[in-house]
C-alpha cells in the first residue's frame, strides 16, 4: 500500500501539471483508498510530498475531479498536525469558492472539508472567517431547511457541523453566527427535520454552545424553541439524548422570558416524569438525569412569573409534588424540595399560604434528619426557604411557636460558612419586631459567644457581617437590659463600633441604635469596652462626614448625650471639640437633625 501510496503521489505531481483528467481521477481514487486503510500515515506521506499545495489548481468548480479533492482534504483533515498545513497551501479560498457549487457532492464533500479543517484550529477558523465562508453556509441552511429530502438532509448535518466546529467556544464567531440570523433557521430545522436523528443532534450541539452566549437569548425567546425542545424530550427514551436536550435547555433557562415559554410548554411535567423514573434507580445515568432534572425544576423557578404559573395560589398540583420531595430518602430529592421551597417564598402572599399550610414542620423535620448525617448543601437550602418564610410579619410569631428558632439553633456549631450565614440570616427575620423572642435568644450565652466570634470572620465577609446584624438586632428588639448585660460580658460591644462605621449606611444604623440602647441600659457595664474601642473618637467622625446620612447624625448625636454621664467618656467628648461639629448641624435641612443638634449643644454645654 505504502508503494503504491508514493507512486500515485507521484504521478499526482505530473498529471496536475498537464491536467489529464483520467489519469488524475485514478491517482485520487489511490489516495482515497490509502486514506480509508490509514488516515495518519497517508496524511504525513502528503505532507512529506508536498502534495497539499497541488491541490488549489484541482479544485476547479467545473471539473469530475473536485468532489474527490474536497472528499481527500477532508479526510486529510480529520488529523489534527493536518489543519494548519491546509491552510497554508491555501486551500480555504478554492474550498469557500466551491460552495457556490450547485452540484450536490461537491458541496457536501467541500462542507466536510471546511468542518474538519475547522475542528479545534485556530487558523482555520480565521482562514474561513476571511473567505466568508460561515455566510454562504448559513444561506444554504437557510434556503434548504424546508427540503425534508433525505440526501438533504445529509448535506443540512454536514453544513450545521461545519458552522459548529467554526464557532465551537469562540465568542466572537459565535455572536457573528447569532448576528447572520443562524437561531431561527436552526430552531426550524430542529421541527422540520425531527426525525433525522443525526441532523437533530448537530443542531441540539449548535443551541448548547450558542446559548451560552448573552446575546443569543433574546433571539432564541423570539422562536418556538421551548415548543420544540420540549416536543423532542418526550419523544427521547434513551438517557444520552436526553441529556444532550439538558444540556441546551440549562442556559435557556436562565432567561426569564425563556423560563416562561418553557414552562406553557410542558417541560415541568416532563420533569416531575425523570423523577419518578429515577428516584429509585441505582444506575449512574439515573442519578444524573435526577439531579439534572429537579436542578432544572428549581431553576425555572427563578423566574418570577414561571414560579407564580407553577404556584397557581399554593393549589398548584407542580407545587404539590414539589413539597412531596422534602420527605423523601433521596438527598438530590430534598435538597431540590427545600430550594424550590426557598424559591416560592418570593412574596409575602405565597409565604403567608405555606406558613399556614404547614411546610414548616417539613422543613423542620428535614433539618432535623440533617443534624447528624450533616448534609450541608440541604442544611443551607432548608436555613435558605426557613430564612424565606420569616419575612411576612404574621409568619414570624407562628414560626416561632412552631419551634424554629430551636431547630436552626442546633447548627450553632457548624463550621461551615453558607450554613453559618443562613442560620443567622433566619434568626434575624424571626426576631425582627419579636421582643420576647430576641429577649430569650439575646440572654443565650452560646448563642451570643459564637456571634461574637463570628464578628471576627474576615474570611467570610457575609458571615461576619450577619453576625454583627443579628447581634444588633437582638439588642434593638428586646430593648432588654439582660440581652446588653450579654452582650458586654461576651465582649461584643467593640463589634457593634466598628459596624458603625461600616460602609452600607442601614448596618452603620443598625449598629448605632443597639449602640444608644446599650449606653441608655447599662452605661456602667459598657463604659470599660466603649473607651476601649474608640467610641467617642467613631461618633465624631460620623457627625464630621458631610456623606453621613441624616439617621446615622441624628443616632450618633443620640449616642452622645447618653454617654455624658460617664466621667471617662464626658472627658473624651469634651476633648474633640464636638460642640463646633453639633452647632454647624443646628441648620441641617433634616429637621429631626436639626432638632436633635439643638438638644445636643444644650446638653454640651450645660455640662462642659
């Protein structure tokens, strides 16, 4: 084969330079052969022969043999040391040219060509770019899509691969593809052409990498994707072609509008369907396509009007088999359950229907079941839809007298920073105008003592920072001279000053209010601890800084007046000239500001 391969490459030399026709047919029907025996080493004999830069003068668009030289390079260009070569013997040109073709086999072997030459090279890609190759292969997609023929169908696979190996992970060929119009002509292809499997592939391949891309969602809500997408999962029984469709369908979803249409299709009963046939399945691809599935689920569920459509007023039988996941021994199972939960309690009217319709004791009891077996991504999604459901205010004695708080308190201990962070997120919303409640869990000494150490969690921003919120909270709403008493003995009244001069103006209020609450309860516990962090020194700055909103001036000038009666502190503000800065504030425009400042100088100087 090896001799024969180097004769008919010889005489390809010498039959392209007199351009006898028989002759060169014969030597290419020996090159195919050779090629289909041994891609590899045939290619490297072409490279070594110099034989690829022979091939632009054989690829005249009127000759027998071009079919069989387009049919050759793509074949030469399924390797991958191939593709550069190939562009350099400036194939690209001659092959773009080529697809003007009307003849059948030319176009599909030349669309071959420039697919393989595509696959994974840069140069290639560039090299198509520049001919304007991707545009006239778009035309004949487009212009070709209602022809259901077969031997269509073939050449419709080989041009979608073609535009797919152009594109494949680079952006900017893909928004090129997106801009030329290529999403609805292949979304109509997907209808048209359903039954040819192949062809459904390759388009199904091109929407998961386009709709990764930004830009393509709007052009895919604008067709009937959703409707066929769906169409062809029912039809789907094997686990590969079903994933290909998740694979497409999980950026979709990120679309509001696309979530919708998606939606009104029916893929959420295609959905609950995987479910019930997987739930129980040990096989790998069932516990795939069960977390595909119920991740899904809870993604469409993101969308604010696709979540209401599926909640229909909490009667909804979706929202039913929902709730029926959170008892279930599958953890994929509960922890889409709880998530989809967290995901309905969007708005006050649905949280308030399943308070009162008793998921609560579901979420309860999941957690419950977690403590020990500590499955922390079921842990933060039950604290999440707890967290959720505690923010109507007629929820949040309920939740309590259903013993939330006592549940969420035995994770006190973990050391995981998501769980930490909702576990006190849900605290917080549960005390929020609650005085018995923060009075009780403001006087629980762990609680307090593992607060304070979370205040110090600089690797964790948003635990650190909730962890301030809630130590505040708990003084702010029990207004309870035992939860201060607390708090000062587990050393979290530096905590409090530095939140105060936290960057977001409603934490530095939060962290004032406790702060006056602490100096008017117990000005004698906290005095040690308020000259120790710089109190005075914070308050001054607050009231100095023209950016300081009024509430946060009016607090600390609150602040001010109670710490007077401290002999330390008194000293402290009589040190940093604070009537100069209170005087100026007496014709703010803010007459709460204005007023207090009055109150405030008097206080100044009745006691200088």
């Amino acid at each position: 084969m090896a001799d024969n391969l180097s004769d008919a490459l010889k005489k390809l030399k010498l039959a392209s330079a007199d351009s006898t026709t028989d002759s060169v047919e014969s030597c290419l029907d020996c090159l195919l052969k050779a090629l289909a025996h041994n891609n590899a080493d045939a290619s490297e004999k072409f490279q070594e022969m110099g034989i690829l830069p022979l091939l632009p003068t054989l690829l005249a668009p009127q000759s027998s043999c071009t079919p069989k030289v387009a049919n050759i390079i793509a074949e030469v260009a399924k390797n991958e040391f191939m593709r550069s070569p190939c562009v350099e013997a400036g194939l690209i040109p001659p092959l773009v040219q080529l697809l003007h073709s009307k003849d059948h086999e030319v176009l599909l072997q030349t669309g071959r060509a420039l697919g393989n030459i595509c696959y994974d090279s840069h140069e290639g890609r560039s090299a198509v770019d520049l001919a304007g190759g991707a545009q006239i292969v778009a035309g004949h997609i487009k212009s070709l899509s209602q022809n259901t023929d077969p031997d269509n169908g073939k050449l419709l696979t080989v041009f979608c691969g073609m535009l797919m190996n152009y594109s494949n992970d680079n952006d900017s060929l893909q928004a090129q593809l997106i801009n030329m119009g290529v999403i609805p002509t292949l979304v109509k292809l997907l209808g048209l052409h359903s039954d040819n499997t192949a062809l459904t592939e390759m388009c199904l391949i091109a929407f998961g990498n386009l709709a990764e891309l930004e830009s393509s969602k709007e052009q895919f809500a604008s067709t009937n994707i959703a409707e066929e997408l769906v169409r062809l999962f029912q039809r789907q029984a094997e686990h590969e072609k079903k994933e290909m469709i998740f694979e497409v369908l999980a950026p979709l979803a990120e679309n509001d509008v696309i979530k919708l249409q998606l939606v009104e299709a029916g893929l959420v009963e295609c959905l609950l369907d995987v479910v019930v046939h997987t739930v129980d399945g040990v096989r790998e691809e069932d516990v795939a396509q069960l977390k595909t599935a119920s991740d899904l689920m809870v993604l469409l569920l993101l969308g604010d009007e696709s979540m209401q459509k599926l909640f229909e007023g909490g009667k909804g039988s979706v929202f039913q088999r929902v709730l029926s996941w959170v008892p279930s021994h599958n953890h994929q199972l509960q922890l889409a359950g709880a998530l989809a939960i967290a995901n309905f309690a969007r708005n006050d009217g649905n949280c308030i229907h399943m308070v009162e319709s008793g998921i609560v004791q579901k979420l309860l009891e999941l957690l419950d079941r977690h403590v020990d077996e500590g499955n922390v991504t079921v842990q933060h999604a039950a604290l999440s839809a707890l967290r959720n459901l505690a923010i109507p205010v007629v929820n949040k004695a309920k939740m309590l007298s259903a013993g939330v708080s006592d549940t969420v308190l035995k994770f006190l201990p973990s050391e995981m920073p998501p769980v930490q962070f909702k576990l006190l997120g849900t605290l917080r919303m549960l005390i929020d105008t609650q005085a018995d409640a923060a009075d009780q869990l403001g006087t629980n000494g762990k609680l307090v003592e593992r607060l304070v150490e979370w205040c110090e969690a600089k690797d964790h921003a948003g635990v650190m920072g909730e962890s301030n919120r809630l130590l505040s909270a708990l003084i702010r709403h029990s207004k309870s001279k035992d939860v201060v008493k607390t708090v000062i003995q587990g050393a979290g009244v530096k905590h409090l000053v530095v939140m105060a001069t936290s960057e977001h103006m409603i934490m530095q209020n939060e962290a004032l209010v406790a702060l006056g609450l602490i100096a008017g309860l117990d000005l004698v516990g906290a005095e040690k601890d308020f000259v120790g962090a710089g109190l005075v020194q914070v308050l001054h700055k607050l009231l100095s800084d023209e950016m300081s909103a009024p509430e946060v001036k009016y607090n600390s000038m609150v602040i001010i007046c109670a710490v007077m009666g401290s002999e330390p502190l008194h000293k402290e503000v009589q040190g940093l000239a604070f009537i100069d800065v209170v005087s100026k504030l007496r014709s703010h425009e803010n007459k709460t500001v204005s007023h207090q400042a009055s109150l405030t100088e008097q206080r100044l100087t009745a006691q200088s």
